[in-house]
C-alpha cells in the first residue's frame, strides 16, 4: 500500500497528586507546606511514510518533446514509461518500511514538588521550593541505531530545579517582590517520532548511473518501481552501505532530524524583582523586571537541524562539496540531521 502522510493520532494519560500539609508554627515562623506529583503516559501513534510515493528528480536536461505521450493515463502509474526520462534524471529516492509506515513511540513523563510558604515575620514571607522532572524516552536513550545511538544510553536524571521568592512589606504601603527558579521544559518530540521511523523505514536513494533505463529500473540487480513489484524493505537495507558495503550500494540518508548520544532536556533560569506602592483605596503602582534565560533550546535561526556529515576545508573554514563523498565524516551515509538542542536566549522585560 502506497499513501501519503496520514494524522498523527497523539494522547496522553495525565495523573496528579497534590497535599497541603498542615500549617506548621515551628522553625522560626509560619510554615505552609504542599507536596504534588504528576505522571504522564506520552503515546504519540504514527502512520506517515515521508517519501513513501517515491521521487524522481529529472531536471537534468530539456523537457522531453513526447513527455505527455509517457504519461498517457495521468492518474494511473502502471501506464507511465519513465525509461526515456532516464537522461533527464538527477537522482531518485523511494522509501520502504516493514511495518507499512505504523510505528508508537512512548514516553513516561514523572514530576514531584514541595513548596513552603514561610511567614519568618509580620513582615517577610519566604516561598522555598523543589521540583524535580524525569522524562523517560525523550532522547531515545535505548533505540539502538548505531553509529548514531547506542541503545544503552542513561537517562537524564539530574534535573532538580529549586525555586526561591519572597515579599518584604517596607511599610504598610509599600512592598518589595523578587525570585528565581530554574525551570526544566518538556522536550518535544519531533527527533523522538524520527528516530523511531527510521527503525522501521528506510529511504533508499541513487543518483544516476548512466543507463538507459534507470528511471524505470533503479534499484541495483532489479525492481521496478512505479509500474511493478516495488522494493522491499529488507531488500532495501541489504543494499545500504552501512550495512552491506557492495558495489552500487545505497547511502541511507536522514533528512528528518534524529536524537543523539549528548541531548539533554532543555531549561530556563528564571528571575523577577518588582516593587509595588499603594497610593489610595482604589489605586496601585509597580514596577518589575523579569529575565528569563533559556538554554539548550531548539535553534530556530538554523531549523533546528544540523547535517553532522559536512566537513570542512581548515584553510577556509568553508565545508567541502558534499558530493565529495571521501571528505564525508560517516561515508557510508547520506545527509545526517541530528536535532542537537544547542540554542540559548536572555530575554529582559520590564
């Protein structure tokens, strides 16, 4: 069965748990304690192919005089004769899976707090908090797709974030307000969903050999595309270059972005200072500053993706042409887009 991208079907089972403990009047004031947690169930279900109608590339040469007579029944590939566009074509690509596209990446979501609001005098109150985020599966810490993942990864487990802010009353009318927190975010999970296709897919792809019939007949020893049998997946792999190191094999690109070894969640230090002045019954004034600093952040400026297979001439600093397949880091491979979460930001407001 050949379609195109299908929806995603994504949900989540969300459970929640939170106490106020009683208020405390020891250590040196009010004590207001609370303690929560929450767990996630994160199912993301997939049916996509991306690239499982295939591509012809054929802008290598002047449009055939005959090119409507190739394609007599527009709708209908069976009737289609690709061979003539074979010198017009750059390069073809086609991708196959083993699952027919269907692949449900999971993630276990855990989070617990404790928060004490602590009233030490008539005039300061303290908020002393905790909070600590797990996320199981967010950086496909145990798909094994080497060279790229090892399936044995650790999780990342140390992200405690601790919160501080109080209040202090100058006077009956005027108040000082400040805090800092260190916030960790849900990491999202494109590079999730994509590193998983590519265990159950795989996106064969040649440039042009010089025969007469490659648009028709690509593959290496056989099979037809378009008006035939099609490929098959573990046909497909046999021929990757990574995998089977023959002659004509296929350099697996991953075009969409993959997780790696060195991801790690993202987070935000948090901080605010404000003053606040009460001038009568009715009326108020205030002022705030507030800086928000994110780090390991997707980076937008460069979509986020980075191909991890360029290298780059030391002289000029510029990277060498990758058709140049010698220079290429991993030459077994094609274009390699790792999502590496290696943007920051200091965001001031007033």
């Amino acid at each position: 069965m050949r379609f195109g991208s299908q929806p995603l079907h994504v949900s989540q089972d969300t459970w929640s748990i939170r106490d106020d403990l009683a208020t405390s009047y020891n250590w040196g004031g009010r004590h207001d304690v609370k303690v929560g947690g929450e767990y996630i169930y994160y199912v993301n279900q997939n049916r996509t192919c991306n690239g499982c109608m295939g591509q012809i590339d054929a802008r290598g040469g002047p449009v055939p005089a005959n090119l409507e007579a190739l394609f007599p029944v527009w709708n209908d590939a069976s009737t289609w004769n690709l061979a003539p566009l074979s010198p017009n074509v750059t390069r073809v690509s086609h991708r196959v899976s083993n699952t027919d596209f269907r692949w449900t990446p999971i993630r276990h979501i855990w989070s617990g707090w404790v928060q004490d609001d602590w009233k030490a005098s008539d005039r300061l109150t303290l908020n002393l908090g905790l909070r600590y985020d797990l996320d199981l599966g967010a950086h496909s810490e145990k798909v094994l797709f080497k060279p790229w993942l090892p399936g044995n990864l650790l999780h990342d487990t140390n992200n405690f974030g601790p919160r501080l802010g109080f209040a202090y009353s100058l006077n009956d009318r005027t108040a000082l307000r400040g805090g800092y927190g260190l916030f960790f975010t849900q990491v999202s999970n494109d590079a999730v969903q994509q590193t998983e296709s590519y265990q159950i897919s795989v996106l064969a792809e040649l440039s042009n050999d010089g025969r007469p019939d490659f648009a028709a007949n690509w593959f290496p020893g056989g099979g037809q595309w378009f008006n035939g049998p099609g490929l098959a997946f573990e046909q497909v792999l046999a021929r990757a270059c990574d995998q089977n190191f023959v002659s004509a094999c296929i350099r697996r690109s991953l075009v969409n972005e993959i997780n790696h070894p060195w991801r790690r969640v993202s987070y935000s230090h948090q901080a605010s200072m404000g003053v606040q002045r009460q001038l009568g019954h009715d009326m108020s004034i205030e002022a705030n500053y507030v800086f928000t600093g994110g780090r390991l952040e997707e980076d937008d400026q460069f979509n986020n993706t980075y191909n991890v297979n360029l290298s780059y001439d030391p002289a000029t600093g510029a990277n060498y042409p990758f058709s140049d397949i010698s220079k290429r880091p991993f030459p077994d491979w094609g274009i390699v887009n790792l999502e590496l979460l290696e943007g920051r930001s200091n965001h001031h407001a007033g």
